[in-house]
C-alpha cells in the first residue's frame, strides 16, 4: 500500500470540494490520468470487465481477477485508488475477504453496492436491490475487516431504480450509521433530485456521470456548488478508447496503411515514456 494514501485521499474528500475522478481499467490508464494531474483514480469494475473478459457489467469479474487488477495498477501510480467491489462478491462474509484481499492489493477506498448478485451496471434496466438489513451488515462486515482504519468504505445504492428516490435516500442514510465513509445515489434522473441528495446525506457524496447514461449531464462547477465530494467518468478514458481503435484500426482495414492518421496515434516515445522505459533502460545500466 502507498504510504499515506487513505489519510491523502480522507483529507481531499473532508473539503467536500468537488474532485474530477476519472476510471481506469488498467494500469496503463492509471498511468496517464496520474500523468494528467489527477488527484485520485477509480478503479472501474465494468472497465475491468469490458477490457479484461471482453464481457458485459452483469457481475461476471471475479474478486481475484479484481484484485490483480488493483495490483498492477497501485505498482504502477501512488494516486488513491477507489476501487470498485461490486456487491462484495457474496454475503457479508465473502465481504469481509474481498476487503482484506482488496485492500492487500492497494485500495484505498472500496465500493460496495446493495444490488442482488448478479449485479447490473448501474445504468442498465433490470436492477434490483438487497434488503437494507443485509446490505447494513456487508457494511457492518466491510467496516469490520479493514486492517487500516482510514481505508474509507463507500456504499452505493441502486435503490432508485427499483424503490424510488426516497427509498434511496433512507437506504444511504442506513449505511452511514452502519459505517460507511462515503455514500453514492447512483443514477438520480432529474437536476433536482441530484441537488437533493448532498443536502440530505451528512457524509462526502459522489456523482457518477455516465454519457449517454440516465443522469443529467451537469457542468462540474454546478455539482461544486451542489457540495458533491466526487465527480465520477468510470469508463470516459475507456469510451474513448474504443472511439479511437475503431477508428484507426478502420482506417487500417480500408487503407492498408496508416499514412494520414498519424495524429491520431500516441507517438512511439510517448508511449515508452508513459510505460517507464527511461527508467528501465537507467536499471539496466546500472545493473550490467
């Protein structure tokens, strides 16, 4: 684990002054949005999902998987790493194992959500949820299991979808007095319930912004306003992605070639700077 960096990313979230926090789904990405001045990186399950198995964000990752995930990526930055645990990977139980593995691996704040495994992307129809009394012990059991205890636990809720906006609410409000650090209404559908939701829950807030998802699309300055802690894009870096081999890779299956899209490519160097080539070729030097 990076030294200091629970304490770190506690002292960001007590401003309550919204911080962008980009998703990544490998360490390749950790690398670039830690290279861009980020603060903090989200460690994103449906990322991980959609680039490791090539599968969609219905629970199919496994906690080992995750947590190897993680690994690479706290080898490869010091930023904070929130990590994305889906519903804990069974009851509270398995959820005191999945955040003893998680937190080996470097995590520095794990989600939990109160989704029925099989889970479902947020933004998915279909959801539905736990009973509040078990997801209150998988918090219970989270709080419990950490060995450091500025490790923070985030409690999302998908409660909207299934029960309504108050429903939501009172399940976040339930999971706080659990224990739960932070807490994520996810998928809120109108600008008014987004600006409700700060006001009514006493612990940082998250916002998960999702293009073409079912949250309005509201200015980060706005959200500041509104008292979020956390203004989330999970898979923006990864929509992109995909956005750009498709289109070179299309260009490259037409052309034959890539002449006239070079700049759309990352430069060869850049590339090796980014992955810390300098640095091995100073090792191997050294080492010879």
């Amino acid at each position: 684990m990076t030294d200091g960096c629970n304490k770190r990313l506690r002292d960001l979230l007590r401003k309550r002054k919204a911080v962008l926090l980009p998703g990544a789904a490998n360490a390749l990405t950790a690398r670039v949005i830690e290279d861009l001045g980020f603060e903090a990186i989200y460690v994103t399950g449906a990322g991980v999902t959609n680039t490791f198995l090539g599968m969609p964000d219905i629970g199919l990752i496994s906690v080992s998987e995750l947590a190897e995930h993680v690994a690479a990526m706290r080898g490869a930055v010091s930023l904070p790493l929130i990590v994305d645990a889906d519903t804990g990977f069974g009851n509270a139980i398995n959820v005191g194992r999945t955040i003893r593995l998680l937190e080996r691996s470097g995590a520095n704040a794990i989600q939990l959500e109160d989704q029925e495994f099989p889970k479902r992307c947020g933004h998915f129809s279909g959801k539905s949820v736990v009973a509040r009394t078990e997801m209150v012990q998988k918090i219970h059991a989270a709080v419990d299991a950490r060995a450091d205890p500025d490790l923070l636990i985030m409690a999302r809720t998908d409660a909207i979808a299934v029960n309504g906006f108050d429903d939501a609410i009172e399940r976040a409000l339930a999971y706080i007095e659990a224990g739960a650090d932070m807490t994520f209404v996810e998928a809120p559908r109108s600008k008014e319930h987004i600006a409700e939701i700060p006001k009514r829950l006493p612990v940082p807030q998250l916002i998960n912004i999702v293009a073409g998802g079912l949250t309005p699309m509201i200015a980060f300055d706005e959200l500041d306003k509104m008292g979020y802690a956390m203004v989330l894009y999970a898979n923006a870096a990864l929509q992109a992605a995909v956005a750009g081999m498709q289109k070179v890779l299309g260009h490259l299956k037409e052309r034959g070639s890539l002449t006239g899209m070079e700049n759309q490519l990352a430069s060869f160097e850049e590339r090796q700077r980014l992955v810390h080539k300098p640095q091995f070729d100073a090792l191997e030097k050294k080492y010879s």
